[in-house]
C-alpha cells in the first residue's frame, strides 16, 4: 500500500490528508495500464510470428523443401555443365581433329546467350534470382546438348565414310609375299626399256613367274578389262571410290569381268607378259584424281607372309 501524503492547510492550520486529482490518478494508473496493453500486444504480435497457424507453417516448409530441391538441382546442373565442357573440349580436340575437321564455333555454342531480360514469370519473387540463373543454364545446358549431338551425329559420318576409305583404299601389294618376286623397276623416271629413251614410269614392275596370282589391293568395282597386243597387252583397271583408281597390266589371263565387286585380296588375273613387255612381270599403278601416285606410299613392306595371307583369305572367293 502507498504511502499516505500530507499537505498543511492555511485556512485551518492544521495537516490533512491529500487527495490526487484527476491528472494524479491518470498518471498513477493510466500509463501502467497503458504500457500493459502495449506490452500485451506486443507479446501476442511477437508470439504470432514465431507460432504461425498450421496452413502458414506448411506454406513456410514447403518453401524450404523447394529451395532445398532448387540448390539440389543446382548442383546436378554443374555436374552436367562439367560433362558437356568436357565433350566439348574432346570433341574439338580429339574427334574432330582425327577427321580433320574444323571445331565447333564458340558462337554456335554458345547460341542464345544474352539479350532481353527473359523468364518474366520467374520475376517478382524473394528468389527470382536464383531461379533465373538456374532457368538460363539448363536451357543453355540444353542448346548445347543439341549441337554436341549434331556434331556426334557428323563425326559418326565422317566415321563410317573413313571406315569405307580404309577398305577401299589401295593398301597392300597385288603380288603375294608367299612367292618369289623382285622389282624390276619402280616409280619414277628411267631409261625405256623398249624405246631407250628417258621417260616417265608411272608404276611399280614386279617381276615373278607367269601365272602367279594378281590381286586387287582394295575393295572396288572393276571398270575395264582390256586386252591388246601393244601397250598395257591384257589389263584390268579397278575404281575403289575416294578418288583411287589402280592399274594391273601385262597380265597373263584375266579373272574377272566389267562392273564386278572386288575386295582386297580378289585375285583379278595371272601374272604375264602380254603387250609392250620385255619378260614376265605386272605392271602396277595407283592413280588419285587421275594424277599417277608411286605405288609404293600405298603398301606396307613390314607385313608379313602369314599377315598378307590372313589379308587376302579375308576376300573370299570372287563374286560373278
């Protein structure tokens, strides 16, 4: 209980007891209870922030499971930008590079970046920023995708057009290494053995005995069976595609015929001595584009006996 106040009354000279005036009694009890309102809707105000109502509390962790998917999302995303950085860079410096082929502009990669502002239904949010960043690099991610896939796709081509160069090119010598032969004379120029005379030999002569096997040193289609009594005497001329065209003269018998399908190891004649020819041998060319090419940058001469073997055995037998 408050003390009791006192105040000396002139008219009566004596103390009495003083009574608070209105003013008084509001500031006694008005601003405490003032303050305890204000307290009070405090506490309610605070206390409703941290203890929402069920649906606001579901809203809130379901906006923390999204960001937590948004920032997983993010981390796979890297990953895949990784990945494809890496197929870049192996596809310009590897693939492409073996077939001789130009990489992939930067700007063709790189195609859509930049411009207007984009995503206009992701604006407006607390995390706008991350969901457009996010947005922009999987679609970029998959604008990428798209041109690494075409690039794939020309690789495979070029694959299986090298894959049928490799086949058809000339490769291996027309004479097998399982018989005796030498080289009578090679590509370049010489003395003609017929005309005496300095001239061009656009071959490789290998010289054996008659009737040994010629075989076509590609896959290809045979274009011309001639025979004549002078020049080339009996001759075959097979086009293996790519440019290639191979020539087998001074042939003793011809085993094969006009548009048929050969393959590396078909025996296409015998061994002779027909035409404008001073002894048994095959005269051997190989021709690009129609300019004569020395035989001999279009043959390994490390194989082996069993290995040219193996090579022609895998011809088969001669198609008709």
């Amino acid at each position: 209980m408050g003390k009791q106040r006192y105040h000396f009354n002139t008219n009566s000279h004596r103390y009495e007891a003083t009574r608070p005036n209105l003013r008084q009694h509001l500031i006694k009890f008005g601003i405490p209870a003032l303050i305890a309102v204000l307290l009070s809707f405090g506490i309610r105000y605070s206390l409703g922030r941290q203890i929402s109502n069920p649906k606001e509390i579901k809203l809130l962790a379901e906006k923390e499971l999204i960001l937590d998917q948004y920032l997983t999302v993010e981390e796979k995303v890297k990953e895949l930008e990784s990945t494809l950085l890496d197929l870049q860079t192996r596809d310009d410096n590897i693939y492409r590079s073996f077939y001789e082929m130009e990489p992939i502009s930067a700007s063709l990669r790189e195609a859509g970046r930049g411009g207007a502002i984009q995503y206009p239904n992701l604006q407006g949010y607390e995390n706008s920023h991350l969901m457009i960043d996010l947005t922009e690099r999987l679609d970029m991610a998959g604008v990428k995708l798209d041109v690494q896939s075409n690039s794939f796709s020309t690789l495979l081509s070029k694959a299986e057009d090298h894959k049928q160069l490799i086949n058809h090119k000339p490769s291996i010598q027309p004479i097998s290494l399982d018989h005796f032969y030498w080289i009578s004379s090679v590509y370049g120029y010489r003395t003609d053995p017929m005309s005496k005379r300095r001239a061009m030999h656009r071959g490789v002569d290998f010289a054996a005995r008659v009737g040994r096997n010629v075989y076509s040193t590609g896959d290809g289609v045979v274009v011309r069976t001639k025979v004549s009594r002078y020049g080339f005497g009996r001759e075959v001329l097979v086009d293996h595609g790519f440019g290639y065209v191979t020539r087998y003269a001074h042939l003793n018998e011809i085993l094969v015929h006009m548009g048929q399908k050969v393959k590396r190891g078909t025996v296409v004649g015998s061994l002779g001595s027909s035409g404008k020819s001073t002894g048994p041998h095959l005269h051997y060319e190989v021709r690009q584009y129609g300019s004569a090419k020395n035989p001999k940058d279009y043959y390994s001469e490390d194989l082996s006996p069993e290995e040219y073997s193996a090579v022609v055995n895998l011809a088969g037998s001669v198609e008709n």
